[in-house]
C-alpha cells in the first residue's frame, strides 16, 4: 500500500511538472505570437499593363506561390500536424474569406510579402517573408498586380493554431513560425542585382529555395513539416549527397522535368512543374550561384 502511494505522489509530481512547463511553454510562445509590430509598409509602384502582369505571374510561379496558396490562391491548409500545428495558407482573393478587402493599398501588401505583418500588425505565421524580403520593388509590384487580378474565391479561412510541440519547436529555435522576427524592419532595402546571367542574380533568385532546403541548402528534414513530407535534397557544392558532380545540363533537367542524372524521378514534394516556367538566363544564373555555395553534408540545413 505504501508502494502504491509513493508511486501515486511520484506520478502526480511528474503530471504537475509537465503541466507547468506546458503552461511556461504556452505563455512563453504566446506573448510572441500576440507582439503587435508597428512596421510601416513600403509603397511601391503597382503597375497595370498586360507585360507587367505577366510578368507578375511569373514571379509568382517561380517564387512557388501557388504552392502555398494554390493555382486559384484561394488558399489551403498546408500543415495539419496538431501536435505540431494547423496552419492556413491565406484565400489572396477578393472572394468571401478572402484577405483582399483588408489590403487596401500597395503598402498593405509589402508589408505581409516582404516583411510578414499584417495590416492589423500581427505577425503572419509561417509566411516565408525572409524569402521575400530581397524582392525587388518592381517584382513586387508586379506580382502584386497579378494578384489583384485574379478572379475572386470564395474559400473561408479556418482556424489556425499551433500545439505544444510546435510551441516548443519554435521556442527552441526549429520551426520558424514567425518570420517577422527574423527581418529587420528599420534596415534599409537592399540593393537588388540587374537581371543577368550572374552570381548575384542567382543569389537573388535562390531566395526562393531557402525555406525547403535550409539556411546552408544541405536539405534534411523541414522542422514541423508533416511526416510524410519528403526531405529536400542538398543542393550545395558537396560531392557525396549534394550536387557538386552534376553538370549544368543535369541540373537544368533536374530542375525543369523532375529527373536526377542517374535517371530517377525528384519527389513529387519538388515543385519543378513551378521552377520548369524559369527562362533559360534565370536558370543559368542559379546554376552560377549554387557553384558558389560551400559544400555541407546532407541535413545540415
């Protein structure tokens, strides 16, 4: 009977311990989800003519938009993790549930894309704003035509909510569920390359392969991506699990058809169907930068 009670007050110590520290975790977690940010968004040009929103489209195919916020972007559930989180990709539309009513002016727009604010001021989860930041203001104005012009969907959002593993991923540094506290919103804009065959150009281009592939691009497993998800490959110089023996032509193939040079198809989690729209220069040009990226082992990210 005494065994018993010692073993009743030990597990009852330990649920009590586990309820603080899921109490620490929640307050911890909350206070910087609910941060208001006072960031004044940046009004660039939105222009209206037929080539700037085709090219508008074209940032938004190659920059994996519609990934997120699907071909219509009327928007989806992209993590449904509860443990981790339920998270939405917002319907861009002037649809019913649609975010665009609240983004009255260009600026409203800068601010959610390039800095992940929204026009209330709370922080976007897991809007990858660090991938946008760089953008420059002419393709973030065009794409920001392009969205405008979009037929309205009518797609309401659900709920969003992050759980205690998500909570504590975050805490801990793993999941980035908040970008705008990743960017510095008093920083002067950074210059952006002239589009080109070049390094720098590239680099700018390969913004968009962060968020898969990771700060250093070494792939590995994305920090509260579903299970099923496949990892990102590396796609550094390194010769054993990156791409350092690949030519340019096989890179190309790779990343306009889906298909390795050994013959075997990229997972279908690689939207090359996306990437396959970049121009022959744009291409050569992260080809030129992915040259230049230090060599890291796969999963380093």
């Amino acid at each position: 009977m005494r065994l018993l009670r010692w073993v009743g007050i030990v597990a009852g110590s330990i649920l009590g311990l586990l309820v603080v520290c899921l109490g620490i975790i929640y307050a911890l977690s909350q206070r910087r989800i609910s941060r208001h940010y006072e960031v004044a968004g940046r009004d660039v040009p939105v222009p209206t003519d037929s080539a700037s929103l085709a090219w508008g489209r074209h940032v938004a195919e190659t920059r994996g938009c519609a990934i997120c916020h699907t071909a219509s972007l009327g928007g989806q559930t992209f993590i449904d993790v509860p443990p981790v989180a339920r998270l939405y990709a917002a319907n861009l539309t002037s649809g019913k549930g649609g975010v665009a009513a609240k983004y009255a002016t260009p600026a409203d727009w800068e601010r959610s894309i390039r800095q992940g604010v929204a026009p209330d001021g709370r922080a976007l989860l897991f809007m990858p704003a660090q991938e946008f930041y760089h953008i420059s203001d002419q393709d973030l104005g065009a794409l920001i035509a392009w969205i405008r012009s979009r037929p309205p969907v009518d797609h309401e959002q659900p709920a969003q909510s992050v759980g205690p593993v998500g909570r504590a991923l975050f805490l801990t540094g793993k999941l980035p569920l908040l970008p705008a506290e990743l960017i510095d919103h008093q920083a002067a804009r950074p210059t952006t390359p002239v589009a080109g065959v070049t390094v720098e150009y590239g680099r700018y281009l390969a913004g968009t392969c962060v968020g898969c592939h990771g700060e250093h691009l070494s792939g590995g497993q994305i920090p509260g991506a579903p299970p099923e998800m496949a990892h990102p490959m590396n796609i550094t110089t390194d010769t054993v699990t990156g791409i350092g023996k690949w030519t340019q032509a096989e890179f190309t193939k790779a990343i306009r058809e889906g298909i390795r040079p050994d013959g075997t198809h990229l997972k279908p989690d690689m939207p090359y169907q996306q990437f396959a729209r970049y121009s022959d220069d744009e291409v050569a040009a992260i080809w030129m930068y992915l040259r230049t990226v230090p060599a890291k082992a796969y999963g380093g990210r």
